[in-house]
C-alpha cells in the first residue's frame, strides 16, 4: 500500500508521525468519539459504524472505525497503487483516509509493529470501469442455504416449530428453534440473530453481559449481515444505543465482538469461486 507523503493526511487532532499511534490508540480513541456523540443525543452515530462494519469486514475492527469516522460514505477503499493497478487515479486535492497496516519482520508473517497507511474512497477516483467484486449477492434464499449450511456446520441443531411463540426464534446452546412462515427477510435476519446468540452468549461471556447487551449485540449482527446481503433494515438507530451504559471498555468490547462474529457469517455467506462450484464435493472437502 503506497504512503509516499504526496498524501495529504487527514484529522487536526491525529497525533505527529513521531507520535505513533498503537492500534489499541486508535480503537480508544475512536471509542471516545462514538461516546461523545451519543452522549450528544446523536445515536446514528454507532448506527453508521455498525453500517461500516457490513462494507469492510475483511478490515481489522480498529480500521474500520477508523474509515467509519473519516469517511462515513465510503464504500470501496484502496490505497494508491491499487488504485493504479485498476486503471484508476486519485483526484487531485483529495486527502487520503488514514489506518494502521502491519509492520512484519523480513520474509516472516511475525508482527512488529504498524504503519500509517492512506487509503482512498472509489468516489475519490477517476478512470477505468471497475471490475466486479467478489461480494455477497444472489437472493435471500441463496444466502440462506448458505447460513444454514454454516449452521449445521457449527454442529448446531435447527428446528422450525410452532411451539415457541410468540417468539420468532430462540437459541438454546447447540439448538436452534425458529418459527415457521416468516417472510423470507425476516426469517434470514431472525436466523443471523440466533447464531449470533449461539456464538457469542453460550459461554464465559453471558455472565459478564446484562440481558438487554446481549439482544442488542445479537440484533446488531443481524443489522450487518442484513446490510451486507443487501435487505432492508428496520431497526431504528436509537436501538444500538443499549449497547451503550457509560463504559468505553464495554462498549469497545460490545463493538469488536459484533465486528469479529461478523466477519465470520459474512466469509460463510460468500459465494464459491469457478474453481470450487466446479470441484467435485469429496475434493473440494478437501481444500475447505
């Protein structure tokens, strides 16, 4: 990724290059921003971060917030020579968005440090027509089968019985319960909210979380993948606000979390390449 100093960096309050930020700097810091404005009564705040999470899930949690706060309206993101290898070339007087990159020791994958590192937006760019990304698609159902399939995987139990109402679903550590004939929506969000619940609230972590936390983070989740898959979300931004009880520590916590389980679903729900849609079952177990 290219930082000549051609970059324009970005942020009055960013520390000096002297100054390094620790990706722990910047995940508190940006923590103390998010706090200051829901305390400011602007809870669209952790809602736009939440969006941010759906569009760059293969980025670490501490960078995503920090294109989260930089550049909320971003949607593709790249730094300079990839931008160059695409055919494309960053406006003049745009000003880069900062994250950390990892520093590795010479010919090893053995973590040193970070690095300033500058990426751009795509609105940003001007030039060749971008190819197309390997990104979800397909319809709900496709994705379903796809999240079912991670699921029974997980070797999680899943049943569809009446018996539950008035509760669209329930998880019971190892099971799964939803109840038949909803929309096919509301049936995937209620399926991502569960597995959620399967993931995260099963284990140590249950008895350091109050029940209202649990919900949200759970319901956050759904918010992301619902996002990434391209439905429609209904929950309104002051919901995430419970995720929220006058603790950075927690709501840091709460946030990485989401973020991590996350990115788990989302690398399930991705598609096949040509190569594995076409490997024959037994070999492509192999290479899973």
């Amino acid at each position: 990724m290219n930082t000549t100093s051609s970059v324009t960096p970005i942020g009055e309050t960013l520390k000096q290059p002297q100054q390094r930020q620790t990706a722990k700097d910047i995940i508190a810091a940006n923590v103390k921003s998010l706090i200051e404005q829901l305390e400011a009564g602007h809870s669209d705040a952790l809602t736009a971060y939440l969006d941010a999470m759906s569009r760059f899930h293969n980025y670490s949690f501490g960078n995503i917030l920090e294109i989260a706060r930089q550049r909320p309206d971003a949607t593709r993101v790249a730094g300079l020579y990839a931008w160059n290898q695409l055919g494309r070339k960053v406006m003049k007087g745009q000003k880069g968005i900062r994250i950390l990159a990892p520093i590795t020791k010479q010919n090893t994958r053995v973590l040193v440090g970070f690095r300033n590192a500058y990426v751009f937006d795509v609105s940003q760019t001007e030039g060749a027509e971008l190819p197309t990304m390997r990104e979800m698609s397909g319809t709900v159902g496709e994705n379903r089968d796809r999240l079912v399939s991670f699921i029974k995987g997980q070797g999680i139990e899943l049943v569809f019985t009446e018996k539950i109402a008035p509760a669209l679903g329930m998880s019971y550590g190892g099971k799964i319960a939803i109840y038949p004939g909803q929309g096919e929506a509301e049936e995937f969000s209620t399926l991502v909210h569960e597995l959620a619940h399967e993931m995260l609230h099963k284990a140590e972590r249950r008895t350091t979380t109050t029940k209202i936390v649990r919900e949200t983070e759970a319901e956050a989740i759904a918010f992301v993948i619902g996002k990434a898959v391209g439905l429609e979300t209904g929950s309104a931004s002051a919901d995430y606000i419970h995720l929220y009880h006058g603790n950075a520590s927690l709501l840091a916590e709460s946030l990485e979390v989401i973020q991590q389980t996350s990115g788990v679903i989302l690398a399930a729900l991705q598609p096949p390449t040509k190569a594995e849609a076409e490997m024959p079952d037994a070999e492509l177990a192999k290479v899973a």
